[in-house]
C-alpha cells in the first residue's frame, strides 16, 4: 500500500471570488521575537484589512431566504456554517445508509470515520443495498484496475437509481475518498452519475452535503487540507466480531515516488495527536479488541508537533543509506515514542502498522519491535524494484545495496523477523536485465508477503509529466507472472521451515473453505488452519471452546505458499506464552 507525492499546489476554488480562508496552527517555532519595523507594520495593516474582508459577508448571506433548490451547484472549500441550510437540514431522518468500500485498510477506516458523523446527524446503516436511500462508495486511485471497478458499479447503481427514480425517497449516490478528489469533473459534469463528491479530507462535510443532494442537486467538497486528522471523531469499528480494528494515526504522504498518485488525492503529511490515539486505543481494548493496526500513508513517518513539550531541534533520524526529496524535519514526537506508549496500554493486544516506507526505520524503531512482545514481529519493506535505475526513476530515495543494508540490520535486530514488500513490474523504461535485478532481490532478501502489481500510469504524477509508459502490456504481465511465481518459491521455502513449530495464534472464525475447521493469523501475520473442536486445559483439565477473539497455540503439521495447517495444543496469551519464531503467508494480488 504504498503511497504517492506531490509538488503541485492542493487547493482550488471554483468560485474565483470567495476569499479562501486557511490557518494552521503552529506549536513550534523557531523564531525569535525582533523589533517591530515599518514594514512589518505594514504587512500587519494590509492582514487586518484582509482578516476584515474574509470576516465580512458572503454571497450566501444576500440569499438567506432562498430555498435549496434554487441554488444551482455546491462546490464548497471549507465545513464552516452554512446560512442558507439550517440545522434541521443536515438531519438524517433516519434514512438509511448503505457503504461500499474498497481499496485499502485507510478506506476501511475512512468509512468508520464517515459513518461515525452520519450517525449522529440520525442516518440509520444498512447492510441491504435494496433499502438504501443513500449508497456511499468509499474509492481508491492507486491503480486503474481500482478505478474501472468503480465506474462499473456507478453503472450499475445508476441503473437502479433509475428504477426508483419516482418513490418518495430517491436513492442518492455518492463517491467519497481519493477517486473523488482525482475525477471531480469527470464524475459529477460529463457522467453524471452521482450526487455527492467528499474528498478524504471532507467527511465532516458530510450532512450539508446529503442535504444538498437530497434537495436536488449535486454538492461537492474535494479540498485538501495541512491539518486534517479527524482527531476528535471516534470511528465506528465493524471489524468481524470485533477482535480487531484500524486505528488512523497519521494522513497523507511528502515522499513524492514518481509513480503514486496518493500525495495528490490524499494531501500533504499531518500527524494525529498521541494523546487522542492512545484514548481511541484504550476504548478498543475496554471493548475487548485483541488486535490493532496503526495506519497511515507513510505511517512510520508519523510526527506529532501538536504540544510545545514534543518541539525540539534534533532532525528526524533515517534509516542508514536513505534520502527524501524534501528537507530533514526537526522536532516532534516521532513513531518510536508512540508505539511505545500504544504497546503499553494492553499487553495482551497485538500491535501491527501499515504502511510503512523503508526510510522510516532507525534503529530505535526495530529495537522496540524486538523488545515488545505484544508488537507483531513482521516488517513491511517496499522495494518497488531491485534495479538503481528504475529506483532512481521512481524516486524512491535508496539503491539496492542500502536496501539489502537495511534488510541486515533488521534481521540482526529481530531474529526470526518476517518481512513483507510491495513490487511494481513494467515502471517506466524498466529494461530486461532490472527485472532480472529484481527476482535476484526477491530471492536474496526471502520476503514471506508479497504484494505485487503491473504498472499503470496515473495522472498529476511525475511520471505522467517527465517518463514514458514504454513497456508494452504483455511484457508487464509476463514480468508480474514472473515475479509471483518466484514469491511463491520463497513463500513456500520459508513456511516449511515452520512444520514442527508451536505458533501462537489469534482466532478469526471459521474457514472460508471448510466449517470444519477455524482460521487464524500467526504473530507474523501467517494464516492458520486448524480443526474446529473444543481443547482440554493443562491447568484445570476441562474442556473449553474455541472462539473468535482468543489466542490459541497450534502446533504445525503442514505448510504451503498460502498457509499453515496443524491442530490446538491450547488456549494462550501474549503475556504467558514464549514467542515462536514465525513467518507470514504471502498475498499475491495482481491488480485491486
């Protein structure tokens, strides 16, 4: 899940007249106060008169009285109050939502987030498509394959908008998240097909928008903002059973790789505020959630500067060998400090985090991973490529041989590690022999999780501006054949290790392909295959079921590239239970 820059300005207003209002505020500051000059003092009255303008009244205040419908089009750049929809407008009436998400672990998040601000302005959820009065498509842009699955279901809700066209309540559409904010035109102008456009960083917005919409026309919000966390907002978890949830600690990404598109649909990098994160933490584990995963962009690159105790003047610290395109930041408390404190709040919780970038990896980080036992022990590194020069085309801020250095270190740090990578096949000029440079990395390094995906060009990019789509389509997908089957090679080579072995192991449910038997992950992110029966305890002799939400200890019978099988020794804990060197299974997508 790797993610995209930028380079380009973020915000534009439709309306070329409407004063944009922006502040960020700043909790750290590295400059000393100086004498006041007559140039200062006249930058201070030309921003009075401006502060006096932004304050004054706006276009919506002449028509105070004026009815929804008779406003053609919304296109908002800010959440602020709204005179011409009162506050009983924004109101839910109990209609029923239905969401759609796809994409990443971010977009499921997101959708938590969003419906968290739907329910309290009294919209009800539905899991029936066939009820629903609003339909919300929560969208990814990463790849095209993403998005053409998108403009088929469009089609196809179209269609059954159509057909209750003329009921009381017609069905409303909407596209929220990083597809919105891509093909804002596209969608609402020359398709038509949807109501609502919501940006990643417009949830809030939400109810005036539905309002709007359910006045008769089209609203959209698709602004991108520097301070945008939804800190406050407490996300309504739907994880299966509950055992495990996403917890948002960080939005957007600065790295700029010439081939992601997220810088632009998802914004400039913010951080959450530890202290909001480590309450949201806290509640998951009083209702009895056994895993979370941190997400983020970038989210070992997470910086909180939201206190003046956290500001300081020390750079962040890279992994060795590593570079960005932007200047060093200083200050801020960093990813070690909160995956500290997260580890600490329930030492029976599992702690994973996705998606990290290899850059953000000081040893400080690894030193944690190895020191916590309630910190799964698997490691994402996205290589992209094992060739320096598709690395350099991607801008991706390494060589191999630092990549390869980083791999070291970290297997010295965490013995027994498992570690994962994303690869993209057919980037832009990639020759024959990097290709081959890539296998060799695959079967050098011995990763256990592979996410991997032929390249497809995406606009605003820098590659869409500077390189050339120059390898054909079949050689791209001959090159991703090519590289799963090496992934299931290493995949298959590792798990075997593992036959013998004891894992611990956090129930899911049943197994997708049998009720016969139950399914869970290993600490390192392996699945788990074991018959469903009740186990006898060593400590009291009796019998006790398996359920979704325990740990249980399997001891391994049988491996694949897949998975493991085997059969329950007993229930466990993190806090009783010696860690098992592990590996994970491998995932091998070729396109979302």
């Amino acid at each position: 899940m790797e993610l995209p820059k930028r380079l380009r300005p973020l915000f534009c207003l439709s309306r070329p007249f409407s004063p944009l209002r922006f502040t960020r505020h700043s909790f750290c500051s590295n400059f000393a106060e100086t004498g006041i000059t007559s140039k200062e003092n006249r930058r201070k009255t030309l921003d009075s008169f401006k502060g006096r303008i932004s304050s004054g009244p706006r276009f919506q205040d002449f028509v105070k009285g004026v009815s929804v419908d008779k406003i053609p089009f919304v296109n908002e750049g800010h959440t602020e109050k709204h005179p011409y929809l009162s506050e009983d407008s924004k109101v839910g009436n109990s209609r029923k939502v239905y969401f759609e998400t796809y994409g990443c672990q971010m977009n499921v998040n997101d959708t938590e987030i969003a419906w968290s601000i739907l329910q309290k302005k009294d919209y009800q959820r539905t899991s029936d498509l066939n009820e629903a009065d609003v339909v919300l498509l929560v969208t990814c842009s990463i790849r095209e394959k993403a998005e053409q699955t998108i403009w088929n279901r469009l089609q196809q809700l179209t269609a059954m908008k159509r057909k209750r066209i003329k009921t009381h309540t017609p069905m409303k559409i909407g596209i929220l998240g990083c597809m919105a904010e891509r093909l804002k035109t596209e969608l609402l102008e020359r398709e038509k097909l949807v109501d609502v456009l919501a940006g990643p960083d417009a949830y809030r917005d939400l109810p005036r928008l539905l309002a709007v919409a359910h006045g008769g026309q089209q609203a959209s919000n698709v602004l991108l903002s520097l301070e945008e966390t939804y800190a406050d907002i407490m996300p309504v978890h739907h994880a299966p059973q509950g055992y495990s949830a996403f917890v948002s600690i960080m939005r957007g990404c600065d790295n700029m790789c010439s081939y992601c598109i997220v810088p632009f649909t998802r914004g400039r990098e913010r951080s959450r505020p530890v202290n909001s994160i480590l309450e949201e933490v806290r509640i998951l584990s009083d209702q009895g959630v056994r895993e979370v995963t941190l997400l983020g962009q970038n989210v070992n690159s997470y910086r909180d500067t939201s206190e003046q105790q956290f500001c300081g003047s020390d750079p962040t610290q890279l992994s060795r060998g590593f570079s960005t395109i932007y200047r060093t930041k200083k200050g801020g408390l960093r990813f070690a400090d909160l995956l500290d404190r997260v580890s600490h709040i329930d030492p029976n919780m599992r702690i994973r985090f996705t998606s990290p970038h290899p850059k953000d990896f000081p040893d400080e980080v690894l030193q944690l991973i190895e020191d916590r036992r309630n910190i799964c022990k698997q490691i994402h590194l996205p290589a992209q490529s094992g060739s320096n020069q598709v690395l350099k085309a991607m801008r991706r801020g390494y060589t191999r041989e630092a990549y390869l250095d980083l791999v070291e270190n970290t297997k010295r740090i965490i013995p027994g590690v498992s570690l994962s990578s994303d690869f993209i096949s057919g980037f832009c000029g990639e020759t024959e022999e990097d290709h081959q440079q890539t296998l060799s990395l695959i079967r050098e390094v011995g990763y256990n999780l592979g996410f991997l995906f032929a390249y497809s060009m995406r606009k605003k990019t820098h590659a869409f501006h500077h390189l050339q789509d120059d390898v054909p389509t079949e050689v791209k997908r001959r090159r991703l054949e090519e590289l799963i089957s090496v992934f299931r090679e290493e995949a298959a080579r590792v798990n075997a290790n593992l036959i013998g072995s004891t894992q611990l192991v956090l129930v899911e449910g049943e197994s997708k392909r049998s009720a016969q038997d139950l399914c869970g992950r290993s600490d390192g992110n392996l699945k788990v295959i074991f018959p469903k029966r009740d186990v006898i305890e060593p400590a009291d002799s009796n019998n006790r079921p398996i359920n979704p939400g325990d740990y249980v200890l399997v001891k391994i019978l049988s491996a694949s590239s897949q998975s493991l099988r085997g059969h329950v020794l007993s229930h466990g804990s993190l806090t009783d239970t010696v860690r098992q060197n592990e590996s994970p299974a491998i995932s091998l997508t070729q396109g979302w």
